[in-house]
C-alpha cells in the first residue's frame, strides 16, 4: 500500500506523544512493506522567527494555502493509496485534507483539539468540556483556554469553527482514529458520526527484555510532562502522606512544575525527580520498578507511557478518569480516586502489600500488552482502518 503520512511535529523543548507515535507508525508500516511517503513541517521554525513566527501561526492555523498546495503536488506525484494525517497544529491546517483529491484520508485524534481550543478538555484544574458539548468556540476565547489567552486562543477557535461550518470533519475525511472508545465517545458528542470513528491504541514495538518481578527493585515510578493536568502534584502529596516506609518514588520527566516540586520534597529521601531522558533509558528504569502511578486528573487519549509499562511487565495504577480505568481493566491493574491522595495512598499501599497478588498483575500486562498493544494486532487493525476509508471514498464520489 501507498501511504502519504502528515505530521507537524511539536517543538522539541517538549518532546511529544504524538511525535513518538507518528515516528513509530511510520516505522512500523515501512517494515511490513508498505511504501510510505511523509510530508512534515516543525514548530521550532516557528519559534525560532519570534514574534514573526507566532503571527504567521495563527495566520496558518485555520487554512494554509502553501501546504494545501504542497500536499497537493505530492499526491498528484506520489498517488498513494492513503493520505493519513497525525498532526495539522499550528501550520500544516486541515486544508490538506480537500489537496488529497481523491484519495481516501484518515486523521488519528491524539487529542480533543478537533473541538477543543486546548486540545486538553480541563480549565482551572478542573476536566471542562463546554466546547464540545454545546458545539461552540465562544467558552475557549471567553476564558482564553489556550496559553491563558483569549487572542492566542482566537486562530484554534476559528479553525474550529471554520471546519466545522463547511463540514470538513464529516465530508473531507474518511476514517478518524481514536486512541480509545472513551475518546471515540465524547468526540461524537462533538458532531462527529460514530461511524467513521475506529479505535486503534498506541503500540509498542518488538518484544523487549524483561526483569522478572520478583527481582525488581522496591520503587515506583511516574513518567511524563510534569505538569497540573498529569497530577503529579497529588502523586508527591500521597508519597508525602505515606511518609519514610513508602517504596522510593522515582520521577521521570519535565515540566513546569518541576523546579516548584523539587524544592518542596528537598528532605525527602524516598522521592527523586531525574529529569528529562531518552526512551532507552525511561524503559529501563520502568521495567525495573514494581508500578507505574499515572494519577493524572484530565482526560488522556492513550499515554505512551502505558503502553510502555504494559509491555515491560510492570503493572499500573491510574486515576478513575477518562479512558484509563478501561485500560487497567485489561492488565488487573489498580485503579484509584483522580485528585485524592488518600485514595492514591491507601490503593497503592494495599495493592503492593500483596506481592503474589502483584506478580499475577505483571503477568497480567504482559498478556494485555501482547493481545492489544502489540506491533502486530496494531499493524492489523490500522489495516482494516485503511480499507475502510478507502471503501467510504468511493462511496463518496
């Protein structure tokens, strides 16, 4: 199969999710023989204009005329089968979308910024979804939703509702891929027909090595942004309430509020933020720790990190929130109250207690990791989304 992949990749002070994932797609339909073809742009070009570049992001947002025509010599050229988009923010815009022709087109919602301004459904610390349940922009400029700013906020809000007007979502693009059915279901409340809506997860390639349970170091370990919505906050605050006999916390990641949390755990000696690492070495440190705390209090679409704990065989314990407790289901993993340290404390403490019950539940994941998140089972059912909307453009014309 001919696939013309689209990404705009984030900056790189903040390495994404998303780019993980577009890197990993792309190598996994390379190596089962598909001929692939990319089309990326990055926002570092952005930043490094100034305040040149933000204008001409904004400007972009909505409707880039360059890359519709970019987009547009490369299919005339190219003719893939598949034109399959991951990222449009802020440059490439959904305007690539109507240059694909005749091709059949696929968008992989890696966030809610179809119809959220942004993209994380949360505000003032608290999970908001007005935007997408009323069907209008109006809330995200009210309170500037992005960046703090009603008028950084004004470029997404009229891409929203530019495409959402000339029915871009539901005419101009042929399948949708959701990270997860919670996902799949408050996107439809959105306005868009459940019916193009597929959900394939995130994967992880390969099979890797891993440390048997029982030989595991006594830590624990949170990996991601540091940041409100991933609620490490409340993860230190449990530890802080556990006290000296909880198992050593191991910190992976940056953030905002990672120089606020460090000062206030200095003292403590069974806390340690490492900062900022390469996924060789975030695997290492996850496949040889007893849990992985993921005690975010927003909505996630599929965290990279899970698939990764799953794989390695390290269990997982998540907030009772969006998709996740779903996901924990599949390896009998621990599920705890979203923003209550106390609920995070005493499901972790008891869970860990139970070292036999603790080695079933890495058994547990690896059979998760192995039936739903596989390089495999995912390379399938990307597949079957494929021919799906080659099937549905047809019907179009």
């Amino acid at each position: 199969m001919r696939i013309l992949l689209i990404h705009n990749f984030y900056g790189s002070e903040a390495p994404s999710g998303e780019n993980r994932a577009f890197l990993l797609e792309k190598a996994m339909l390379e190596k089962n023989g598909h001929e692939v073809q990319t089309y990326t742009t990055h926002s570092d070009n952005l930043r490094k204009l100034g305040v040149l570049g933000n204008i001409t992001g904004a400007i972009m947002t909505p409707w880039n005329p360059m890359t519709y025509d970019r987009v547009r010599r490369i299919v005339k050229k190219f003719k893939p089968d598949i034109v399959h988009a991951h990222n449009t923010f802020p440059i490439i815009s959904p305007s690539i979308f109507y240059a694909a022709g005749d091709v059949a087109r696929v968008l992989t919602l890696h966030n809610y910024r179809l119809f959220c301004s942004a993209a994380i459904p949360m505000r003032n610390g608290v999970v908001c979804t007005n935007c997408i349940d009323k069907k209008s922009v109006f809330s995200s400029v009210q309170h500037g939703c992005y960046r703090g700013s009603g008028f950084a906020t004004l470029p997404i809000a009229a891409k929203i509702s530019l495409h959402r007007s000339i029915g871009t979502w539901n005419r101009a693009i042929d399948s949708f891929v959701a990270l997860s059915e919670f996902q799949k279901n408050l996107i439809s409340k959105g306005g868009i027909d459940p019916n193009f809506i597929q959900v394939k997860p995130n994967f992880f390639p390969g099979t890797p090595d891993r440390i048997p349970y029982s030989k595991r170091k006594n830590s624990v370990v949170f990996a991601g942004r540091i940041s409100e919505e991933k609620g490490i906050d409340i993860l230190i605050e449990a530890w802080k309430e556990w006290g000296p006999d909880a198992p050593y916390l191991e910190v992976l990641g940056d953030g905002p509020l990672k120089s606020k949390l460090e000062k206030n755990t200095k003292g403590i000696n069974n806390i340690s933020f490492l900062g900022k690492m390469d996924s060789s070495e975030a695997e290492k440190i996850i496949g040889n720790s007893r849990l992985l705390i993921l005690p975010s209090i927003w909505f996630e679409g599929f965290p990279m990190v899970v698939r990764e704990a799953l794989a390695l065989g390290t269990p997982i314990a998540v907030s009772n929130i969006g998709p996740l407790p779903t996901i924990a289901e599949l390896a009998n993993g621990v599920v705890f109250e979203p923003g209550n340290s106390k609920s995070l404390v005493e499901m972790v403490q008891s869970a860990l207690s139970d070292k036999k019950q603790m080695i079933e539940r890495a058994a547990a994941s690896i059979r998760a990791f192995e039936q739903n998140f596989s390089e495999t089972t995912n390379h399938n059912i990307l597949m079957n989304i494929y021919k799906s909307a080659i099937e549905k453009r047809r019907s179009r014309k």
